[in-house]
C-alpha cells in the first residue's frame, strides 16, 4: 500500500499501470488498504480537535469534548468509505459506455487510490488552521483530479480522448457526491448529532 501512495505522487502515470495490472488478481485484497486510507483524516481531525484545537482571532483555543470528536469521527470516516463506494460504483455503471470490464471492487479500489491525496492531505488535520486546512485542501482536490485524468484511460484501457470525457463525468459526480455529504452532515446537525465544544 505504502509503495503505491508515494508512486502516486512521484510518478503518476507508472504507478497507475502497476497498480491496474495488480487490480486484475488481487483486487479484493487491496480494500484492507481502502479502509486504512480513509481512516488516516478522521484520526487525525479526532486528535487536532481533542489535543490541540483552534482559535479564532488569537483568542482561547477551542476544543470539542472526547466523545463529540468519536462521534463526528466516526461519522466522516462512514461517510468517506460511502462517498469512495458510490464513486467506485458510478465508475463501474459507466465503464459499460467505453467497452470496458472492470469489476465493482477494482472501480472502488481505483476510486480509494484516486482520493489518495485527499486522505493523505487530511494529516493536516492534526492542527486545525483554517489557512492550512485551505492550503492543503485545495492542493489535495487539484492532485486528485490530475491523479483521475492522467489514471482512468490507463485503467479502463481506453484511449485517451474518451478517458478525458469519462474523467470529466466522473469528476461532475464526484462534486455532487461531495455536496450530498455537506448535506447530510447539515441533517445531522440539524438532529443533534454535532459538535460540543470546550474552552
């Protein structure tokens, strides 16, 4: 798992075609890694916001209570393992367009390795810092979208005209998955399940 994240970043387009040809036999195997990747930014919100928290303005720092932090914790890791499901799923329905035949769990796996950035940016939220939560958030989601242009052809096996048109559909779901998730944690919130602060 390890040598695929940093070959994500240090040489993209290699590391996508080692990692298609490991899907073809050993996909079921690489969800374990699916599940450690998705929970590396909901510990880390849990430690940034129960060790160190954040304040506004210079002022006192604020912290939210152990058992808020779990709860809101939980909730985003459920949430990032459903978001990575339906993209993989999206991902698999539309293959069928481009004559393509991977399966479910190889379409959830290249979704997971797709959002490698997003998880591995969520370290950043061992301090949160509004200013640093951006910086590194908006370096995250443009290395993930270069990540699903530069991998899908090379997954799919299709040319790269019809990848650019299929990374750009996958991409238009992924913000609306993304808004659904603002969404649903909005009801929750709504529901009493949010954050109880301490100063």
């Amino acid at each position: 798992m390890i040598n695929h994240v940093w070959g994500l970043f240090a040489h993209p387009s290699q590391e996508w075609q080692e990692i298609t040809g490991e899907e073809r036999e050993v996909g079921h195997l690489h969800l374990g890694e699916v599940l450690v990747l998705a929970a590396i930014p909901a510990i880390s919100a849990f430690i940034g916001t129960t060790q160190i928290g954040w304040s506004i303005g210079g002022g006192e720092a604020v912290k939210l209570t152990e058992g808020s932090a779990l709860q809101l914790t939980l909730l985003s890791y459920l949430a990032m393992l459903g978001g990575v499901a339906v993209m993989g799923g999206f991902i698999h329905w539309m293959s069928r367009t481009y004559d393509a035949n991977p399966t479910l769990v190889q379409c959830v796996v290249f979704a997971a390795y797709t959002a490698t950035p997003l998880f591995v940016g969520g370290l950043a939220a061992l301090y949160p810092h509004i200013w640093l939560g951006m910086l590194v958030g908006t370096a995250a989601i443009c290395y993930t979208t270069y990540l699903l242009y530069v991998g899908l052809p090379t997954f799919m096996n299709i040319p790269a005209d019809e990848g650019f048109l299929f990374s750009s559909s996958v991409l238009a779901v992924g913000l609306v998955v993304l808004v659904a998730i603002i969404a649903l944690s909005v009801i929750m919130w709504g529901m009493g399940v949010g954050p109880i602060y301490v100063r």
